[in-house]
C-alpha cells in the first residue's frame, strides 16, 4: 500500500467569475486510484462564499481524477460541490446544470495573460511596450521573453503527463499573452479538463511570482477604458455527430438561426465584462451582433476555410466566449442550442 496524495479541486462561490480552490488529503491504496475509489469530502463553504458561518460544510464530489507529475503520489482530482446532504448540488455548481452528450466534441482555445507586479510579463514599469505586431507566435526574447516560454513547457509536460488532451500552445497578440488548446468529447469531459489545465498552470506560476490574468480585458486605459490591445478569448470549436457525419447547408442555416435567436442566452454565459472585448475590433464581433462567415475571424461563428466545400460539415468555432468563461456553462449552452435544431 502506497500513500497517495489527492488534490482536491472545485470551483468557488465568488461572482462573477470563481476562482479554483484545493486542499490536500492524504489516503492509502494499492495502485493509482479510480474515481470509483475516491471519497467524498468537505470543506469550509463559509470562506468561499458557498455557506454562512452557522452551516458552514460542504461537500466535494471527485468527477475526474489526472495523475500529478509534481508530486511523488500525486493526484488531481476535479470536484463537483454539493450541498450537506450530498444529494443537491450546491447553487454554484455549474457541472450539474448543463447538459452533457459525449458525441458533442469541444476544442477550447484558452487564452491568457501572465501578470507580474500589476502589469503583463514584458510590459515596461508605469508604460507601455512597442505595438502588437511581432508578439503573436513570436521568437526571440524581446517578443516573449524567456520566463513565460519556460513556464508554458513545462504546463505542457504536466498536462500531458495527467492525460490531459493538451493539443498546443502559442504566444498570442499581445505582449504578455498567450494561449492553450484542450480537446475533449462531451461537455462535461472538456470542461473538466479545461479547468484542471487552468489549476496546473495557475499553481505551476507561484514559484515564479506570476500570476495568471483570466479576465478578457485587463489593459485599461483611465476611466476604465480599453486600449487598442486585443483581449483573451476562449474560442470554442464544437462538432456534433450530425455535424461531422452529415451536416448540409439546409441543417446548417437552422443552426445557425437558432444561434442568433439565443444570442442573450450564449452572451449571459460567455464570460463577464464581455462588452470590453466583443466591441467589432480586435477580431471580434460586437456583442450585441450576430454573424458568421467563411474563415472570418471577425464573425461571432467562423467556419473553417474547407467547411463549406466539405459540404458543411466538420465543425464550427464560436469566437463570443472569453477567457474568463466557465467552460461547463459554455459547453453546456452550445449543446443545448445544437440539440434544439431538428436533424430529420
């Protein structure tokens, strides 16, 4: 019998965007554990704001369990919070509301800042540095720098040895910026990856004194006013069965007006401050616009450049969710909108 070490993470009460939590429990096994093995187990909700003081328990639900490379018996276990009588999920438990379809395949594309002292990695004390241009997949010190190229290695090598489908990474537009790709089949399944990728990275940065900035607009100007830098996003590329299998142009105008029909109902679960980002720069769409286009960075839904001459099929990438977006509720929404459009 070995001692394991299981991380036990979940997501927080804290609006409008939760932050990841994890505390440590030690326990004995004979191998690397299942899910099926993992207990059930609680925390303080009254220090998340998930509970009062008064009823303060509450419960953690292991849903997906990664081996951690960090640690000599480490695992990763993603959590679902439930309320004290483990049989309701707790209000902020966005896992347990969304509908789940394994056949429904997700593509996240996580962007991101690495913020040190208050400002982005590279960016000059109380300035600003030269235009974007030459940071997006850049080379050489002055585009990235060296730190964040080390640290974005090694998040590679910690996913991927946690069987975490970690597909690539780039240096992104602006200085400082920087993204991940997760492909998952079914919402729930990418998601939960997503956000152990999200845990990984966040705790790989603190022996580094870095933190990772997830809001999608965090360069401001005074009055709270966006500068001419482009924002993170989480694009997220989804294909149903029906859509890889058969797709047509017939099946995939209705989609797309039942996207457009549901514009309030995506933008709600899109990330907040949304309105910074989405604003028709950028390579945005304006929020409250609704649009596609062949390879159109510009459109709310892009569609792969052969898309259409496969026959409208494959998949499509949504462009309107940010970087600060809880995957579950992105997931979630676009399986309910897909399974709203009739496919006889």
């Amino acid at each position: 019998m070995a001692k394991y070490k299981l991380e036990y993470i979940w997501l927080d009460g804290y609006k409008p965007l939760a932050s990841l939590r994890s505390k440590t429990q030690i326990k004995e096994f004979s191998s690397f554990p299942k899910l099926a093995d993992l207990p059930i187990w609680g925390f303080d909700g009254s220090s998340t704001q998930q509970a009062e003081g008064k009823t303060s328990d509450c419960k953690l639900h292991p849903v997906a369990v990664y081996p951690d490379s960090t640690r000599k018996n480490g695992v990763l276990v993603m959590c679902e919070v439930y309320m004290p009588d483990d049989k309701t999920p707790h209000p902020s438990n966005s896992r347990a509301s969304i509908p789940d379809d394994p056949d429904t395949w997700f593509g996240f594309e996580q962007e991101y800042f690495f913020f040190k002292d208050g400002s982005p990695l590279g960016f000059p004390k109380g300035g600003y540095p030269g235009p974007q241009g030459p940071y997006y997949t850049g080379v050489g010190y002055k585009n990235v720098g060296c730190v964040a190229r080390e640290i974005v290695e090694k998040h590679i090598d910690i996913c991927l040895d946690a069987g975490i489908n970690l597909e690539g990474i780039n240096a992104e537009v602006a200085k400082g910026q920087w993204e991940f790709q997760i492909f998952g089949k079914g919402s729930k399944n990418a998601a939960d990856q997503m956000w152990v990728a999200r845990y990984i990275l966040a705790r790989l940065c603190e022996s580094y004194g870095i933190d990772i900035e997830w809001r999608c607009k965090p360069i401001l100007a005074p009055f709270d006013q966006p500068l001419d830098w482009n924002g993170s996003g989480m694009h997220s590329n989804f294909s149903t069965k029906f859509l890889r299998d058969k797709g047509g142009k017939e099946y995939f105008e209705k989609l797309m007006a039942a996207f457009k029909k549901n514009i309030d109902e995506h933008i709600a679960v899109y990330g907040p401050e949304n309105h910074l980002r989405l604003t028709g720069l950028h390579e945005t769409q304006s929020i409250d616009k609704f649009s596609y286009g062949l390879s159109d960075r510009g459109a709310s839904i892009r569609m792969p450049v052969n898309f259409i001459a496969n026959g409208y099929r494959g998949y499509l990438e949504d462009r309107r969710p940010n970087s600060a977006a809880d995957p579950y509720l992105v997931a979630g929404r676009i399986v309910k909108t897909c399974q709203s459009v009739p496919t006889k």
